[in-house]
C-alpha cells in the first residue's frame, strides 16, 4: 500500500459547526418572528415612556437631588439599554432581566429620593414604568416569575405611596385604585405574550410535523425505486452473467463471464446515478484528489482533508477514477448524515502502487450486522462499486468513530 506521506500535506482548515443551530433556527421560525415583533413593538413603546417619565422628573419637584439623580440614571439608563436591545434584536434577554431587576431596587429606595414632596395628586415618574418592568420581565424570566412581577411591582409600589403618603382614607383608596389598574394592565400584557407565543409554538410544531411527514413519504419512496431498480437489474444482468459463469466451458466463455459479472457489479453500484460510468480515458492523481477536495467541500465545509501524491504516482483509468470518487463521496456523505460530520477527516495518497483514501468520523459507529439488506449505501455504494473496479473497500466502526479505506493498486 502507499507509504506514509513523504510530500508536504495539504490540509484544510476546520470552520464552526453550526448545523444543528441553523436547524434549531428553522424549527422556531414562528417564534422567532413573533419575539422580533413584539421587540419592535415593547422596546419602541418603551423609549417613549421613558420619555415621558424623563419629562415628569424634570418637571417635578425634587427631595433630595442626590439620590433622584442616581435613580434617573439607574432606571433610564438600564431602560434605553433594553430598548435598544429589543430594537436590534441583541441582549435582549440580559438587559431585560437588568431593567426586571433594578426597578423593584429603585421602588424601594424611592423614599429617600421624593423626602417630604410626595403628593396624593401627583405620581412620581416612576408610576409610569411599572409596566414597563412586567414587561421587561416577560422577555427574561418564565411564566410563573412573569406573574409575580405583575403583582410584586405594584404592590410594592402602593406599599412605598403609603409610607410615604401616610394612612388616611383618601390616600389609601387613591393609592388601591393605582395598584389594582396597574396590576389589571400587566396581567392583560402578560397574557397577550404567552397567547402569541404559544400560536407561534404551535405553528412550528405543526410545520416541522409536516416536513418530518414529507421527508418520510419522500424517503418510503426514494427506497421503493431503489429496490425495484435493483429487483429489475438482477433479474436483467446480475442473472445472466450467474447463468453465463454456470455455463460457461471454454477460457473464453470464462473471460466473457467475467466481464458481465464485473459490468453487472458497476450497474448495482451506480443504480443511484442516473449518469454512465463516462469515458475511459486516464485521471491524474492530481485531477482525483482536487475534485474530491471540491466533493468534499460542498458535502461538509468543516471537514479536514489531506493529499499526499508521490511525484511518480501513475493516472488512473477515467472509469475506476469515476468509481473510486463516487464511493469516497458516498462515504463522506454517510459520516454526514449518520455521524453528523464528526471530526470528518478525508485522507487522499497516491504513489507508484496505486492510491487510498479514507474517511474517518468520530461519530457513534454502527454494528454492520444490523444494517437492513435493502440499504445500499455502503453494500453497493461503496463496497461493490469499488470490488467492481478490481479495489478493495473495508469499514470499520465501533463507539470511537467510522473509518472506511479505499483502496486501489494497479490496472484493472
């Protein structure tokens, strides 16, 4: 077999796997679009009530100016860092569970910043966003936390206006009216978030249901072609070149029963090509290892190939060039596939002798005995499509990872 690589290798650089968060992306495409939808629409409503909350700070009178100013920072600025979150559709998760956690703080500190200038006919600013904390609250914490805030903000809020108001009858109802608006308003905006959600939940499950379906019906009868166009060519060639070889007496009936045997083996492999095995004429072993870089490529950017060609490497006849890059191909589209591309690594060497090349995977393995007889991806795919051009094609597979070795060594 080739000796170890003597040449410099070629290696290609392993890019981020991200399949598995593009198709997580694509089961919640409802959903995703119902958050940027409501980040459009609570971070823009957002920004003009902390407006308007600026403009009644401005305009009130203050207690003590220390801690007023400390509060208007704390609360706006963590507020226009959620707006701007929901806006871009960035942090939102981070800067919401900021502006739900500093503004219960900034109630309860509230009475050193108003002092004695709280009256029963003026809110302070920061009646205006007690929403705005519920809200913040459903982008950042579960359903359950989401009603405790509907209530915990108010009510601590009516719990600092009476402190600071005193109990007295009218203050007390004024006071209970404002807590039991502003707990009706966030449980209305509680509501219309987890009704959206959840239509949009369903939606995506309806959908990926669907396309589970499809993909099933599809693949029911992408296998049913495959087994009646192998069921067809073994009664067609396979049969014949068994009856030819039964038959056969002279040298030249035995050649001439071989070619059929070796022809009727090139039809199974490629019963999934619709295209012939192509010309005959010689590949360089350059010309093999760059198109099967390019195969490898386009099947899993992330794989790791490496090609070593001996300067005295001989071409190799066009059909079992055709032939060998058909079976790598299937080979790195099963480790795909089956392994999810794993720490694919594609290996191609060409010396003198002949060529190999291998794809390992560190994926679950599969016990071969236990493939159905009907699945032609490694049995015809690769294993038969390569013994048809006189190669030798082994898998080995265990807990650690799928390696599958092609190999091929002078004429055919």
């Amino acid at each position: 077999m080739p000796a170890e690589p003597s040449a410099a290798a070629v290696t290609r650089p392993r890019g981020p796997a991200e399949f598995r968060e593009a198709l997580a992306q694509t089961q919640r495409f409802t959903q995703s679009r119902i958050d940027r939808i409501l980040g459009l629409v609570v971070g823009s409503g957002s920004a003009i009530i902390g407006v308007q909350s600026l403009v009644g700070a401005l305009s009130a009178p203050v207690g003590d100016r220390f801690w007023n100013t400390v509060l208007l920072v704390v609360v706006l600025g963590s507020l226009l860092m959620m707006c701007v979150a929901l806006l871009t559709s960035r942090g939102v998760r981070a800067f919401s569970g900021l502006v739900a956690g500093v503004f219960p703080v900034a109630i309860v500190l509230w009475p050193l910043a108003a002092g004695d200038t709280t009256t029963v006919d003026q809110q302070p600013w920061l009646w205006f966003l007690i929403n705005v904390g519920t809200v913040a609250a459903v982008f950042c914490f579960p359903l359950p936390l989401q009603i405790v805030w509907a209530f915990l903000l108010p009510v601590l809020y009516g719990v600092v206006r009476l402190v600071l108001l005193g109990l007295h009858r009218a203050t007390l109802v004024d006071v209970a009216l404002d807590t039991v608006f502003a707990i009706i308003l966030a449980s209305v905006l509680i509501v219309v978030g987890w009704i959206l959600r959840s239509l949009a939940a369903s939606i995506d499950a309806g959908r990926e249901s669907a396309v589970r379906s499809f993909a099933q019906a599809a693949s029911a009868d992408a296998v049913e072609k495959e087994r009646v166009a192998v069921a067809a060519l073994m009664h067609d060639s396979v049969l014949a070149a068994l009856i030819a070889a039964e038959r056969a007496e002279t040298d030249r009936e035995r050649a001439l029963a071989v070619s059929m045997a070796r022809d009727a083996l090139t039809r199974l492999a490629n019963v999934d090509q619709e295209a012939g095995e192509g010309p005959d004429a010689p590949v360089p072993a350059e010309a093999m290892a760059a198109e099967l870089a390019a195969t490898t490529e386009r099947l899993h950017p992330a794989a790791r190939y490496i090609s070593s060609i001996d300067p005295g490497a001989s071409a190799v006849p066009g059909r079992v060039a055709r032939a060998l890059h058909l079976a790598a191909a299937q080979a790195v589209t099963n480790a795909v596939e089956h392994a999810g591309g794993a720490e694919l690594h594609v290996t191609f060497r060409a010396d003198p002798r002949g060529l190999e090349i291998r794809v390992q995977d560190d994926g679950p393995g599969f016990a071969a005995d236990r493939v159905a007889e009907d699945r032609l991806g490694i049995r015809a795919s690769i294993v038969a499509r390569v013994a048809a051009v006189a190669g030798t094609a082994t898998v080995t597979s265990g807990p650690t990872g799928t390696t599958v070795a092609i190999v091929w060594e002078g004429s055919s």
